[in-house]
C-alpha cells in the first residue's frame, strides 16, 4: 500500500513540474528575446558606418537598386534573410529616399513586423540619413494633411495601416533606431484630440490604436510588466523621463474619462430608442423600415464603442465600464418595461429572456464568418477595378449577345458607309453594293456560327469539369448536415459550406435544410443556427428557407385535412426555431398562431401548441412582444374552455400554456442573515477567484473564529451551490487556514467524508451535483495534501460496492483486494 501511495502521489507532482518546466521554458524565451533586442539596441546606437570607399565596391547599378526597393514593399519573415544579404551586397546611397518610401508603403502583419525591424537596423547601421528619412515618413501616416495621401482610401485600411506602423515606431524606438520619444507624444495627442470625437468611425480607430499602443509600451505609461527582473536592464537604456510619463498617462485617462462619457450617453440613447420603438409596436404592431435600420446602426455603432473602450481599459489595467440595466441592449425595444399596459406581467418582467447561458449563448452568439472566412468567398470584397471591367462588358454585350459578333457588325457598317456616297452619283453601283452587302450577310455568320459553337463547346466542357467539383464537394458536405447534433459541429460545417459558396449551391444547401425528415425534430435548433449565421452574410439563404417554409404552412393549413401530422410538426417548429434566431420575424408567428386558432380543431391544436413549446416562452418574455403573446394565450384557454377537448388535446393545451405563462406564485422570502455572515458569504461565493484568493485569505484570519468558525466551516460544505471551477480555490483556502486553524482544516476534512458517505446512503438523483462537488472538493484537497491516499482508496472501494449487490461489482472489488 505504501509503495502505491507514493506512485499516485509521484503521479500528482508530474502535471505541477511540467507546469514549472514549462514556465522556465517561457522565461528563458523571453531572456533570450531581450538579450536579442539589448544587442541590436548597442549595434544601432554606435554604428560602424562603412566608409564610401568600402560603399563603391558594392553593387550600385540602377537595375539591382530597383529590384531590391520593390522587394522592400513586401517585408515578410519569409524572405527576410534573402532580402538582408541583397542589401548587403548593394549600395543605396543615392536610393535612400526611394528606400524609406518602400518601406514606408509597405503592407506589414503583425508577424512581419520583426522583419522590418531587422532590416531597418541594417540600412540605419549603413546610411546615415536613412532613420531621420524613415520616421518622418512613418509619421505622414498619423499626419497625412502634411503629405499628398489619397483620399479615396478605404477606412479599413488606413486604420490597418496606422497599427502597423505605430507598432514599427514603437519597436524601432526599442531597438534604438531611432531615441526621440517624443514622437509618441506628438502621436498620442493627435490620437487622443477631443475633436476627433466628433466622427465615430475616427473615434474606433483611434480608440484600438490606443489600446495596442498601451499593450506594447507599458513602459511610456509607468505600468508594470510581466518579468519585470528580466527587463530591468533593458528597460534603463530607454530615455523615457518622468515628466513624459506623466504626459502620456494624463492624456490617455482624460481621452478615457472622456469616451467613457461619450459611450454612456450613446447607451443612453440606445435606451431611448428601444422605449419608443416599444410604444409603437405595442400601438401599432410593427415598427417602419426606418426604425429598425436607424436602430440597428445605433446598436452596432454602440456594440463596437463598448468592446474598444473595454479593450483600452483592460489594456490600462483598469476595470471596464459597466452600464446601468445593460441587460438586452444589443436586441430591439428590450427596455425596462416595454409592456407596462401588459396586466398580470409585473412579476414576468424581471424574468431573463432566456432560460440559462448555454441556451442564451446558443441563439445569440453566432461565430462572426467574416473572421474564419476570406471575405472574397462570402461576396463582400469585389475590387472596384473588377466591376468597372464587367460594367464595361456588360454594356457591349447587352448589343451583341454572342463574342464572335462585333466583328459582321463592323464590316456592314463600313459597306454602308461606304455605299452612301454611291448612292448620289450612279444607280447602277447602288444594285451591286446592296448584292455585295447581301452576300456577305449571308457568308460571315456562317463562318462565325462555327466558331462560337466550339468556343461554346469548350466553355460548356470547362464549366461542366467545375460544377462537377463542386458538385462532389457540396453533395459531401450536405451528406454531415444530419450528423451535426452540436452546436461546434453545425458552425464548423458553415464555416466549410462557406468555400463552397456560390448561388447554386446556397439554393440547394436550403432545399436540404427545408428537406429536413420530420421525425428528425432534433435537427432543427442546429439548421437554424446555420441558416443565421449564413444570413449575416447571404441574406438569400434565410430569406429563400423562410418563403419555402410559409408556403409549406400555407398549403398544409388551408387543405384542412387530417394528414401528415408530423410535416406540420416539423414545419411549425421550425418557423419557430426560427423565431429565436430573430430570423422569422414575430409577425409571421403570430398570423401562423392566428390562423391555427381561428379553426382550432383536430390537427390545428397540435401545430398551435408546438408553436407555442417552441418560441411562445421566447415571444411572451421578449418585451416587444409581450402584450400580443398575453393576449393570444387567454384567447388559447378561453377556446379550450368553450370546446369540448379530447384529454390529449386539453393537456396539449395546457401544458402549452403555462409553459409560456407559468402560474404566478408568491416571492420567496429570504433569510436574513447577521452581517458577519453575509460578510462571510460576499467572500467565498462573490470575491472569490484567482486574483483574490490571497485577500479572501487575509480577510478570513480577521475573523472572530469562536463566534464564526461554525457557519465557515457550513459554508465551506457548500462548494455545489458555487461555480465548479472553484472548487480547488476553497481547497487552497483551506490549506492556507490550516496553518493557523488546524482543528478548522480537519473538520473540513471530516464534514466532507461524511457528505460523501451520506450521499451514498440516500443515493438520491436530486443530490447529484451535490455529490459531485463533493467527490471533487475531496480530490482538491488530496491535492493540498490534507487527505491520504488510503482515503481516496477507500472512498472509490465504498462507491463500486455501496448498496450494489451485482456479480460485476464484487468482481471489481475481489480484484481491488487481490491488488492492494
């Protein structure tokens, strides 16, 4: 037993020594990415400039000059060492300029940015005036009305390319190419000018580069660093001062205080706009186009203004902003109470729109395709060049259907021209150029006609060898739709269905959706997800499913028969799956549930009460519509008290409704609790995490342990009604409490053991994640070696046996006894 208790505690310390390992192995990277940078600072802060005489033994032809400026628009650590050796075997210094600008317009990634570095340290090593000329061309970036820049270019990437380039700056002041910092300051207030607020697309971009700004030069602000040992030396060669430091942290918490504002106002407005279009849905039913495109824009311009300045503060170790009732902002008219003429809805109000996170998560955070996907294949990047060239082609064809004929036309109209003139002086010519005209109207589209058929019959051959590719392809992919039963599965399959993506083939991705079987309702959260995250992108796919599926309702509904039951089932839940996905729009729900009630017989009361399980919980919460739902659920009992219902029918019924409108019941009367244990309780289920684990421990020493070390100890036994994942957190506590309180630690240990074997004893269902926890909290706290393995080895031994009288069991514990 001794020899498997050190195995199983030797097993333990393996994951924490490769845990250490692995820390040692990143520091150690990172010394030598210092050591790196401290070398390259010493060689660009005394370069040993060749002289021109070592210079004209170089290579400074015009022809080699210019083939390695063009190379320098395309930095890359792929072809870095190839480029650095070409500009070591050339002589530049009469292409300077030209240098500096390649550099300057050069596209660079993130991962290209240490190239550049390299080699701007090579060309500052070698010409002298190369590291002036390069930040005065990077600055024109930040400060483009002090240089001939288009106009015309896309935000995007201007935004793009002022990262870049601040981020360059920034490396290349690390690496001492350049020792004036205040460039950055002279950046930092452009980039922080209250004038820029007053256009918002400037406001984003400024606002990420800020952020990126503070990540990377942590230094300019005074805030710490991660490995602040290792930087020390790196850290003294930079000529920031005090007073600059000071600059540069006033002016990002002012700009911060300041769009903070801005982003309360909008949010402010945000509210506004929901209350209103509230109270017009509620008179009228419907909002105009008008206010839900403004809304829309309002709640994306919002969104996007809320995750840059979070970012910015987190990048400033400072926590983010938290809006007042910031609950259902990103979703139209989710208001304080929208439906406050809604009566019995008062209690309803304060309930969430959906039933957990998982649930939430699954209808409202849909993967974004713009960022796994190229934008060429979802149809949003078209250069302009290409639509000028088709604009252009189109038009010629639009006179002349077929590519051979310009040619017949261009010859008649020059034997027309020609025949003109004749026409005045002799007759007799005019009868010969209309036969010569004749003839050739008759020769050259036989002539041609030969041609275009077997240009036609190429083109056919080619497009036929491609549709049968992609043909292959899609019919694979629409072969996994069945199997996509998860929510991972069904998005990396719209991911793939993405490179796949042409008109043909969403056409028949919807056909295969709509085609979905109908005992196969499982499928349908799954196929709806997948059709709105296409829809953020292709707006034809949901548009083109929803118009099949309300003619599928359509028909089925007005052919009154009592066939095919579960294709209704299937169709009426999958227009409300829909719904959730904010797809189907609440008034087709409502007219389906309209026209189900106004005949609301036989089969029509199954395909009303599957709407109403499906989205009718979702409708009735959803302030917009709450008012509308309320309604057509006391129309549903006041026709299910006037009918004479089967029994089937009455609880179809039923169940229906109170699952959308549960009955109302009295408010839970809290417990009042002393304030040391509600104290107590805000520490260990509130504060608790891996950053205040050390403050939750202080703060337990200060207790007065004779008048609270009872209800701790009650606390602690309650690791199940907390998160899962800190359950080892209350096990470090304990640890960290036994040092002081031994006899603490031991209970603990006791309380825990007789949790176990109590649960074992019930062995009731409702206890299981109780149990659970429990088992965990044990492990935990072996873990922290409070517990020996003999323990853990008991415990497994009372789990396989306890109150299990099966061959199969005793057989496992025979062998456990033959084994230890």
């Amino acid at each position: 037993m001794d020899h498997h208790e050190d195995e199983s505690r030797g097993g333990s310390v393996t994951p924490r020594k490769q845990d250490d390992e692995e820390a040692v192995a990143r520091l150690e990277e990172m010394k030598k990415s210092i050591e790196a940078k401290v070398a390259l600072r010493q060689s660009n802060l005394n370069p040993e400039r060749p002289d021109s005489g070592f210079l004209r033994t170089l290579d400074s032809s015009i022809k080699r000059n210019t083939a390695v400026i063009k190379k320098l628009k395309q930095i890359n650590e792929e072809q870095k060492e190839g480029l650095m050796e070409d500009l070591r075997n050339v002589n530049l210094s009469k292409f300077v300029s030209e240098a500096v600008t390649s550099i300057c317009d050069a596209k660079l990634r993130t991962s290209d940015i240490q190239a550049a570095v390299q080699i701007c340290s090579l060309l500052h090593q070698r010409y002298k005036d190369f590291s002036p000329s390069l930040v005065q061309g990077l600055l024109k970036v930040f400060f483009p009305g002090k240089s001939g820049e288009d106009l015309d270019v896309d935000k995007n990437s201007k935004a793009m390319k002022k990262r870049s380039t601040l981020k360059l700056l920034l490396e290349l002041y690390f690496v001492g190419v350049t020792e004036d910092s205040s460039i950055f300051i002279n950046i930092i207030k452009d980039l922080t000018s209250i004038e820029n607020l007053k256009d918002r697309d400037t406001t984003q971009t400024n606002l990420t580069l800020l952020a990126s700004f503070a990540r990377q030069g942590r230094v300019f602000l005074g805030l710490p660093l991660s490995g602040q040992e290792t930087q020390e030396e790196f850290l003294k060669g930079l000529s920031i001062t005090t007073d600059q430091k000071k600059i540069f942290r006033k002016a990002f918490h002012t700009y911060y205080d300041v769009v903070a504002e801005l982003l309360q106002s909008e949010h402010a407005s945000l509210r506004q706009m929901e209350h209103e279009n509230a109270k017009m849905l509620n008179a009228k039913g419907e909002l105009s186009d008008d206010n839900v495109s403004s809304y829309e824009k309002l709640r994306k311009s919002y969104d996007q203004l809320y995750r840059n300045v979070s970012s910015l503060a987190e990048a400033l170790d400072m926590q983010p902003p938290v809006m007042p009732e910031d609950g259902h902002t990103t979703r139209v008219t989710s208001g304080e109470d929208a439906s406050s003429t809604a009566a019995g809805k008062d209690t309803s109000l304060l309930e969430a729109l959906w039933d957990d996170e998982d649930t939430r998560a699954f209808y409202e955070c849909l993967p974004d395709l713009r960022a796994f996907v190229p934008a060429v294949l979802l149809g949003e990047a078209e250069p302009k060049a290409n639509e000028h060239s088709a604009k252009t082609q189109d038009q010629p064809s639009e006179l002349a259907p077929e590519s051979d004929q310009g040619q017949p036309t261009q010859d008649m109209a020059e034997v027309s021209a020609e025949s003109g003139p004749l026409q005045e002086g002799k007759s007799t010519e005019k009868g010969k150029d209309k036969e010569e005209k004749d003839k050739e109207k008759v020769k050259d589209p036989e002539k041609e006609k030969g041609k275009e058929k077997d240009a036609e019959r190429k083109g056919e051959t080619e497009k036929e060898k491609l549709k049968s590719l992609e043909g292959t392809n899609l019919d694979a992919l629409l072969q996994r739709l069945p199997g996509c039963v998860s929510r991972d599965l069904i998005d990396q399959l719209t991911v793939d269905f993405c490179y796949l993506n042409s008109k043909s083939s969403r056409k028949k991705l919807v056909r295969a959706l709509f085609n979905v079987p109908r005992t196969s309702l499982e499928l349908l959260p799954y196929y709806s997800r997948m059709v709105a995250t296409l829809s953020t992108c292709m707006k034809d796919v949901s548009s083109m499913l929803l118009q099949m599926l309300e003619e599928e309702f359509n028909f089925l509904i007005n052919k009154k028969d009592q066939m095919n039951i579960e294709t209704k089932i299937r169709n009426i839940r999958f227009i409300g799956e829909l719904c959730k996905f904010r797809i189907a729009p609440a008034s087709t729900v409502f007219s389906c549930l309209k026209a189900c009630l106004d005949d609301f017989t036989h089969h029509n009361i199954d395909v009303a009460c599957n709407l109403l399980e499906t989205c009718g919980r979702f409708l009735y919460r959803s302030p917009e519509t709450t008012v509308r739902m309320a309604n057509m659920l006391e129309i549903l009992m006041r026709l299910k008290n006037v009918k004479n219902l089967d029994p089937r029918h009455s609880t179809l019924v039923e169940n229906a409704y109170y699952l959308c409108k549960p009955p109302e019941r009295s408010a839970r009367v809290s417990k009042v609790r002393p304030p040391l244990y509600q104290y107590i309780r805000k520490l260990l289920f509130s504060d608790l995490d891996k950053s205040s684990i050390e403050h939750v421990l202080r703060q337990l020493r200060k207790l007065p342990w004779s008048e609270c070390e009872a209800y701790l100890l009650k606390c602690f036994m309650k690791v199940h009604k907390g998160k899962y994942g800190q359950i080892h957190l209350i096990a470090s506590l304990t640890a960290g409490l036994s040092r002081y309180h031994d006899e603490f630690a031991v209970a603990v240990v006791d309380e825990v053991l007789e949790e176990i074997r109590l649960g074992l004893e019930l062995n009731d269902y409702g206890m299981q994640q109780r149990r659970i926890a429990h088992m965990r909290f044990l492990g935990e706290l072996y873990n922290y070696e409070h517990v020996d393995s003999s323990v853990i080895f008991e415990t497994l031994y009372w789990i396989l046996v306890f109150g299990h009288d099966t061959p199969e069991v005793w057989a496992i514990t025979n062998s456990l006894f033959l084994y230890n």
